[in-house]
C-alpha cells in the first residue's frame, strides 16, 4: 500500500511560476534560492522550498494585516548571506 498525495495541480503551477518569477523580482528570494542550491539542493526542490517560503511571507502578511515589505521578509536570509 503506498501513500496517497493530492494536491491541486493549478495551485501547484501558480506557486512553481510565482518563485521563478521571484528569482528576477525579489534578491531575497534569489538569495534564499541560491544558498539552497550551494547545498546541493535540485532546481525544482529549490523552487519548492521558495514557493513554501513565499506562502510563508504571504500568510504572515494576511495575518498581520501588513504589506509586503522585502526587507522584512528576507532580512534574516541577507543577514546570514552576508556574514558567510
């Protein structure tokens, strides 16, 4: 018996396209990507991870009531980009 995954395939799509468009429009999101890919982490596994993490930035924004800001939302990411 092998474990059922389902997943909504257009929601699949709009978050793989919304990370690749990130790599040009975000340098957080570029950082992130690229420190996931030093690692040895596949391209789409990468994207999976910014696609997650970009949910992430999403749900705190809704949460908050708050706008994007790029700064917030990946200062961490350059902080440790930085420092290395």
């Amino acid at each position: 018996m092998h474990a059922r995954y389902v997943h909504n395939d257009r929601l699949v799509d709009a978050l793989h396209r919304q990370a690749q468009a990130a790599l040009t429009g975000s340098p957080g999101a570029r950082v992130y990507y690229d420190q996931l890919r030093a690692r040895g982490v596949a391209h789409n596994a990468a994207l999976r991870q910014l696609a997650n993490r970009l949910v992430g930035i999403l749900h705190g924004c809704l949460k908050t009531g708050t706008c994007y800001d790029e700064t917030a939302a990946w200062s961490h990411r350059q902080a440790d980009h930085a420092a290395a």
